[in-house]
C-alpha cells in the first residue's frame, strides 16, 4: 500500500466516528424511562454507538440528568447515557444518547414446553411449578374413586403409587 492511500484511509477514519443509520418512521416509535416514568420518543438515527432521539419539548421537562435512562425501541431494551441536547425550532428536542448496555432478554432457545412454562418470571420463578402443579391436580382427579374407576385408572394409578410407596419404604429398611 502506498503511503498516500495509508494516510488517506486513515484521515478519512477521523472524519467521522460511526455511520449513522436513519430509521423509517413506522419503526422509530420507542419509550424512554427514567425510573418508572415513560417518556414518548422518536428514535431518528442509530449507529453501533447510539441513538439520535427527538423528544417533544413539553415531555422534555421530564427528563432527569446524571444517571443512566432506559431506551425501549424494536423490542430491545438499551441502557444509555445522554451526550448532548439540542432545541429545535419547531419545538421539539433532540438528544444524542449513548449507548451503555443492552439490557434485552436472550429468547429461549428450545424445548417442548410453550415459552410461557420455560421463560422465568421477574420474580424468578417459572412456568414449571404451575406444569407440576396442573399434572398433579389431573393425577389426583384420575386416581379418585368416583372418577377414577368410572375411567378404569383408579386401581392402577393407586397400584402403581403404592408400589412406589412399598419401593421407597422397602429402601430405608
């Protein structure tokens, strides 16, 4: 490579940072929350690094300075941070916003389950102890002597219970 092209790549490198990517309008809809509080935003441009918002200047009063804001935008969730602020004319506010980390769930990837029994909650339980839950109650209703033996699975499950019971009782003999 000659040195013209070298100093020629690597003066275009300091031009500019990143690319910026417009967004289309139908897809820049997103919400902004600082704590619990939701604020309607306009994402117009995204690049590797961040955001460009617009923010309307009434919803603007709102926003709260030094720590970091959520970005809710395409169904991701972005902590960022902002940089710089400008007033617009038309009134309205846009915000360059930095992004920190990407907060968005992974999917679950597999099994047979629907996603509703396989995805913690936020609280940290899942799906699952409702499953185990349900298949008891159906276990327990087929092994009742009314409903049971009109089905004909009263004896066997109550058979097949008790010789669990007889296995687990025989092994701490």
């Amino acid at each position: 490579m000659s040195q013209s092209n070298a100093s020629h790549i690597q003066h275009g490198a300091n031009e500019s940072e990143f690319f910026r990517c417009p967004i289309a309008v139908e897809r820049s809809m997103a919400v902004i929350k600082i704590g619990r509080s939701p604020i309607k935003t306009q994402v117009h441009e995204a690049s590797i690094d961040g955001f460009t918002v617009l923010v309307d200047s009434s919803d603007a009063s709102r926003l709260v300075l030094g720590k970091p804001w959520i970005l809710l935008h395409d169904n991701a969730k972005i902590e960022v941070h902002a940089q710089w602020f400008f007033h617009a004319d038309d009134g309205n506010v846009q915000i360059g916003l930095r992004r920190l980390r990407d907060l968005t769930k992974p999917p679950v990837i597999g099994g047979w389950f629907p996603s509703f029994f396989a995805t913690p909650r936020e609280d940290g339980s899942s799906g699952s102890l409702l499953f185990v839950g349900a298949s008891l109650i159906v276990m327990a209703s087929l092994a009742m002597p009314g409903v049971g033996d009109a089905l004909g699975t009263s004896g066997k499950i109550q058979q097949a219970f008790g010789a669990i019971y007889h296995g687990i009782c025989g092994y701490f003999d």
